[in-house]
C-alpha cells in the first residue's frame, strides 16, 4: 500500500472516529474534545519543530488540519458564535502559511517555520477572544509530556 493510499485510509477512518466520537449536533461537550485534539495536535506539532523533524511535523499540521476542517464543516455555531465560519476563515488559512515553508524542503526556512507556528497560536488565542472565551490562552509548551521521541530519524 502506497504512503499516500495508507494516508488517505487514515484521514478517512480518523473522520470516521471524530463523527462517532461526536453528538449529532456537536454540542459543547463535542467542541471541547475537538478543541483538545487541536491543542494536542498543536503541541506536539511545535514539539516536532523544535526537534527539527520536517516528516513528523508534516505529520501533525496535516492532522491539525484535518480537525481543524471538520471544526469549519461541521460545527456551525457555539454559544452564540460561528465557530465553522471563524475556523475557517481564521485557523485554517493560518495553518496553510505554515504549510508552505515546511514543505519547501529548505534547511534555511526553518526560522520562517517557527515564525508561522507563532502566528498559529496567536490566531487561535485572537479566535478565542472573538467568542468571549480569551481566558483561555493556548502559550508555547515547556516541555515534553508525551512518551514520544520527536527528534528526525537518523
């Protein structure tokens, strides 16, 4: 099975778990775990950076991006606010400027990666704000929790 027939498999049956995983109506309880698989993802996405490991960092922006893009398709509105709407028109394209150094392949565009990454976790905090949730502050993790090795393979 080709790299990209397993990925497609795995973006399919991830969407299939987050539809189960999730009310009809994506009530509160359903955004919260998608915003904690978002933070989640976010993190060890920065911890891959940190590391300098471009396959796994591609890795876990594909699947904040994934989430991220069912968040924008599926979940129209929370506590008075177009979450969908916000997602998209704020996450995502953010996301996407990250994308494009990260994939560039460039040894040098790794300052430019770190720089994009910062501009994600501003986005998501100046999302928050946007829905009266800015107590919540999504900062630079410190360490690592995750029973993970995040360094490039040799």
């Amino acid at each position: 099975m080709s790299f990209k027939v397993s990925r497609t498999l795995t973006a399919a049956m991830a969407a299939a778990i987050l539809a189960a995983a999730l009310p009809a109506n994506a009530d509160e309880s359903g955004l919260a775990v998608l915003m904690e698989r978002i933070q989640t993802y976010a993190h060890k996405l920065q911890l891959s950076i940190e590391a300098g490991n471009a396959q796994l960092a591609d890795f876990y922006l594909h699947e904040l991006e994934e989430t991220s893009e069912y968040v924008a398709e599926e979940i129209e509105s929370y506590d008075g606010h177009a979450v969908g709407a916000l997602m998209a028109s704020m996450l995502l394209p953010a996301l996407e400027r990250l994308e494009e150094p990260l994939k560039s392949g460039k040894p040098d565009a790794w300052p430019a990666v770190e720089q994009r990454f910062a501009e994600v976790l501003q986005t998501c905090n100046s999302c928050h704000v946007a829905t009266d949730h800015g107590y919540i502050r999504v900062t630079p993790a410190a360490s690592n929790p995750f029973p993970q090795d995040f360094s490039p393979l040799p």
